[in-house]
C-alpha cells in the first residue's frame, strides 16, 4: 500500500517522520521508500542522508537482488531520540509517557495533580518529565521535545488555553509556560486530535488508513478527522464538536444553550442521571448498593452482567451510533475509530454502534466505512502527543539547507 502524502506535498513540505515512521515498520532500501512515500529517489537520497548522518537511521547491509547492484537496506534506530507526551485530561492526574523513535511506550508514570494554578500544573509536569526520563534511563539530550493535550479549547497557533472548566483556567499560556520551565520544544493540541493522530500512526503498527474519524465518548463527546495525517481544522481549533450536534430536537437542555445536543443524552453526566433515575424508580441493578455511582462502575458492571448497567451502556451506544451515521453520510471516511472513557465497555458498546450505523447510514457509504475500538486504548492521547512533537521535530522544508538544530542534537 502506498502511503499519501498529498497534504504535505501541497504545502511544499517533505517530512523526515515520513521517512521515519516507513521504517518504524520495517526496514527499506531508497528505492523502496521512494515507491512507498511517492517522492523522487533524489529527494528520498537527500533525507536518508540527512538522517544516516546524525545517526537516527543507520546501513543495515544488502538486501536481495534479481538483476543488477543490490540495495541497500536502512533501519531505524529507535534508541535515536525520544519524546515525552503528558495527558491532561486524566481526573486529577497527569499520564505522562516517554516513548522512543517508533513510538514504543519507555517509560510512564501517572502523577496527581494537587492544584489546578497554572504554575503549580507546570511545576508537576516538569516533575513527572524528569520522573519518566530517570525510570527509562534516558539523558535529557536525547529528549526532542514533550507534547501536552490541552485540558480545554485552546488557540492552536500559540498554544494558548482559552478556557478549561475543570481547572478554572482562562487564556493560559500552558506552551509557552512548559517550554519556559523545560528548555525544549513543546508542543500541545486538544486531546481528541492527539488521540487522532496516535490511532492514525500507531494505532495498529501496519499502514495508516487514508483518512480517519475518532470519536471519544466520556465526560463529553468529541471528534477529530485525519486526512493524510493532519487533522481537519475549522476556523478554530477542530473540524467541529460532535457532542454538541442535536441528535433530539427539543430534546434536554445542553450547557452549550442549545437543546437535544449528543451531550443531553450520551455523555456520562446522561448515562448516570439515566441510571439514577430507573433505580429510583424501581429497576433493580448491583450498582445500587454502591454509595457512589461512577461512569467507571457502570462500565464495570455492564462488563460483569448487570442487566441495567448494560442497556446504559447500550443506550449510549445507540445515539453514538447515530452521530456517528450522520458523519458517515457527510464526511464518508475509510475508518471510525471510537476510544475514549468508554473503551473499557467496548464488548457492549461498540456491536450496538457498528449496528446502528448499519440501520441509519446510507448503505453504499456505510459499506466502505470500518468502525473499530480504539487500538492504543487509554494510551491514545499520549502517544499521540509524542507523535505530534516527532512530526514537528523532523519536519523540513523542501528547499532547507541543513539539518535544524533539533536534528543536530538526535544521536549524540
């Protein structure tokens, strides 16, 4: 399969992560990462160049030939550099992981966060950088960078927070403060499209799909939509927000101030108030007993058996399925991948979405539209933050002369 790349092509930009993440699956010869990438030999030799100098690719002997000078075959030298991807979106807690050159989990640790001041938020993150580089044994100079998942809507250009409810926080200058606090690039995007582009490169360690759609369902509901690698943007941040699509006109209010939005009646916030409601009203369910009921217990039970727990899960899943069907008719993508909170109900969730998608899709749409789970799970988010530093750190404009400084430093 040949990976496009038109969207870097318009731009006038060849990526080296291109090159890198052909090799992350398997080693290749020029030839054969100009055939796979569609760039010229020239181009390819140049980049493989660039790389095998500062030692992030390396000569791996011959490979077999029919008919005249055998290939050579270049390899990734996973070991070559490092990025640091931090969640934010974990309750109360930063997920922070320290991931190589193929995107291969090093080391990770799960840090509390105490208080939601900007500072004091920076100063854990920079505690829990230094935490995963000592577990994994890496030194500081072999790190290119850390990618943060904005905990709210955020300026993408420079990095800004322009709001997030859970921390109180306006017009945050998170980017800035990190890079201030760390001394290396630094990188952020909402979580959603980091979740995106982790399932888009890694998701299944094979070939990415030609575009993508991935819809996270927990506290809200969101979505992010990958053509060639880059996430579809409006004039904001995103190419929308799912969760705030009306699914039930004159449904229940929504906090957005609208009425009927998927949030009214797919969100955990509406999952549980449901289940609250139908054991008040008589249902009988193991979670009724328990002195508080979470989205994680119901999930839990559901897993388990519990007749309520289930048709909540289930409920969920149907009107997702439905948001999903409309995306589907407008956007007609190869894949939904579907992660979140959720994905540890997924056995429940995702059979009842993929069949309402059938019922509700235009079928010659729906036919050539795979909707899977996502493959990374939890993790999806800081992988993908790791990827969008390594994307930004060997990116290089096709008339650049020389390696950036960033480059320079990998290797050594």
């Amino acid at each position: 399969m040949q990976l496009r790349i038109s969207g870097y092509a318009k731009r006038g930009i060849l990526s080296r992560y291109l090159v890198i993440n052909a090799l992350r699956r398997r080693p290749l010869s020029r030839a054969e990462l100009a055939r796979d990438l569609g760039l010229s030999p020239a181009a390819i030799t140049a980049i493989a160049d660039e790389l095998l100098e500062h030692g992030v690719i390396r000569e791996d002997g011959y490979m077999r030939s029919e008919r005249g000078r055998r290939p050579m075959r270049l390899r990734l030298r996973e070991d070559s550099g490092y990025a640091v991807g931090v969640d934010m979106t974990a309750d109360d807690a930063l997920r922070v992981a320290l991931l190589d050159l193929a995107c291969t989990v090093v080391s990770e640790c799960v840090v509390p966060l105490r208080s939601a001041d900007p500072a004091a938020v920076v100063d854990a993150i920079g505690a829990a950088y230094r935490e995963v580089l000592s577990a994994g044994g890496v030194p500081e100079a072999s790190v290119l960078g850390v990618g943060i998942t904005s905990p709210g809507p955020m300026a993408y250009q420079s990095g800004v927070v322009e709001r997030a409810v859970l921390f109180g926080w306006r017009n945050v200058p998170l980017t800035d403060m990190v890079r201030a606090k760390l001394g290396k690039l630094v990188v952020s995007d909402l979580d959603v499209n980091l979740a995106a582009m982790g399932e888009y490169w890694y998701g299944d360690g094979g070939e990415p799909a030609a575009d993508l759609v991935y819809i996270t369902v927990g506290a809200g509901i969101a979505s992010a939509f990958l053509l060639d690698g880059e996430v579809r943007r409006g004039r904001h941040t995103s190419l929308g927000e799912l969760g705030h699509t009306v699914i039930a006109a004159g449904g229940l209010p929504c906090e957005c101030g609208s009425r009927g939005c998927l949030e009214t009646v797919a969100s955990q916030r509406a999952m549980l108030r449901w289940v609250h409601d139908r054991i008040r009203a008589g249902s009988r369910s193991s979670l009724a007993v328990l002195e508080a009921i979470t989205a994680a217990a119901v999930y839990e039970h559901a897993s388990a058996g519990d007749s309520l727990a289930i048709e909540a899960v289930e409920r969920v899943a149907y009107y997702v399925g439905l948001a999903t069907a409309n995306l589907i008719n407008l956007l007609s993508p190869s894949l939904v991948v579907i992660g979140g909170p959720i994905w540890p109900a997924m056995d429940i969730f995702l059979p009842v979405v993929q069949a309402t998608v059938a019922e509700a899709a235009l079928p010659e749409l729906a036919a050539y539209t795979k909707i899977i789970r996502s493959r990374l799970g939890p993790k999806a988010a800081v992988v993908g933050a790791a990827v969008l530093v390594l994307e930004e750190a060997f990116r290089v404009p096709v008339n650049a002369a020389g390696p950036s400084a960033r480059l320079a430093a990998v290797g050594h």
